[in-house]
C-alpha cells in the first residue's frame, strides 16, 4: 500500500514537472508555443477532472489532434495582441488631457483584458470540449459575458504565481508557475461551464474526453 502510493505521487510529480518543462521550451518558440499551451491545458484538465493523466497519452493526443486549432488560435492571438500594443503605442503621441485619448486608452485596456480572460477559456476548452475552433471562440465569449466574475476571480487567480515567479528565480517559473497556473485556470473553467450548463448537458459537453 505504501509503495503504491509512494509511486502514485511520484507519478504526479514527474507529470507536472515533465509538462512545465516540454511547455517551457515549446513556449520559447513562435510556432510552438501554441502548442505547448494545448498540451499543458490538456493534462491540466485532466487533473481538474480529478484524473490521473498519463502524460504522453494526453499531451501528445491533444497535440495529434488539435494542432490545427491551436496554431489558428495562436495566429488569432498573435494578430489581436499585435493591434492592442499598436493602439498603446498610439495613444502617447495623441493630445493629452483629451476625454478621447482617455476612452481609446480605457477601451485599448478593456479589449486586452477581454482577450486574456477569453484565451483562458478557449485554451482550456480546446481540448477539453473538443469543439470546432468556431464554436470554442463563441462558447468562450459566451461564459466571459454570462459569469464576468467568476471569469475574473479565476483569471486573477492564474496570474498570481506568474505574478509570483517575477520574484523567484528563473527554474520556478520552468518547473512549477506554469503548470499551475494552468491548473488555475482549467479548474475555473470547469466551475463557469458548471453554473452555465446543467449537469447533463456538461456531461454531454466532456463525454468525449471522458471517454
């Protein structure tokens, strides 16, 4: 009993650290990085399910299976953030003190702010729904709209060990902040799909991962 429970942690041990660090380094490249969120996303769900994920099964299975969807939602993500940091960029040179240059900037900050709470669902529900890409975009914006503050609360919540890891030093940030702050995230995506979908239609919605 002992023994299998000492190599049941050691297995959660070693999946999260082996997730942070392929993310880590998928991350550090422009065409990877969706992907390593995909993958990270996917063996967090799974631990927000209350399952044990066995790493190459779930991280590359999403990867085998999403990564049209996931580069397509990076390329949305790196085009929308582009035009965000232009619009900041912008906004220095415009009059100052002008009631304008005050609401471009306060809609600059809200659409930047819309955008991360939105990506924190679409990643999640990417391979946790299996939806088309379409129709995760919208089931994204719909919770974000429906639940702002529980969309709030649990973005704050996975920023905090980013936040964190400013402080640390560089190895927390490769072998523990992302990884939990995924975590963060997925599970607050399961709580908002729980308040929006009765407990059939959620079931009907993750059957297919469950499966």
């Amino acid at each position: 009993m002992l023994d299998s429970g000492f190599y049941a942690g050691a297995e959660r041990i070693g999946t999260f650290l082996l997730t942070n660090l392929v993310s880590a380094f998928l991350l550090m490249t422009v065409v990877g990085a969706p992907l390593g969120l995909l993958g990270m996303f996917a063996v967090m769900n799974e631990w927000a399910q209350g399952r044990q994920p066995e790493f190459f099964r779930v991280y590359l299975g999403a990867l085998r299976s999403r990564w049209r969807a996931a580069l397509l939602l990076g390329l949305g993500d790196w085009l929308a953030g582009l035009l965000i940091i232009t619009n900041l960029n912008i906004i220095p040179s415009m009059a100052q003190r002008d009631y304008l240059t005050s609401l471009s900037l306060a809609m600059t900050l809200s659409a930047a702010l819309l955008l991360l709470i939105a990506n924190l669902y679409a990643w999640s529900l990417l391979s946790l729904a299996r939806l088309p890409l379409r129709a995760t975009i919208r089931l994204s914006l719909l919770l974000v709209f429906s639940q702002p503050w529980r969309s709030l609360t649990f973005t704050v919540g996975a920023l905090l060990p980013l936040l964190a890891s400013l402080f640390l030093p560089i190895a927390f940030a490769l072998i523990l902040t992302l990884s939990l702050s995924a975590y963060i995230a997925a599970r607050g995506v399961l709580w908002s799909l729980a308040a929006q979908f009765p407990r059939d239609e959620l079931d009907d919605l993750l059957a297919e991962t469950r499966g």
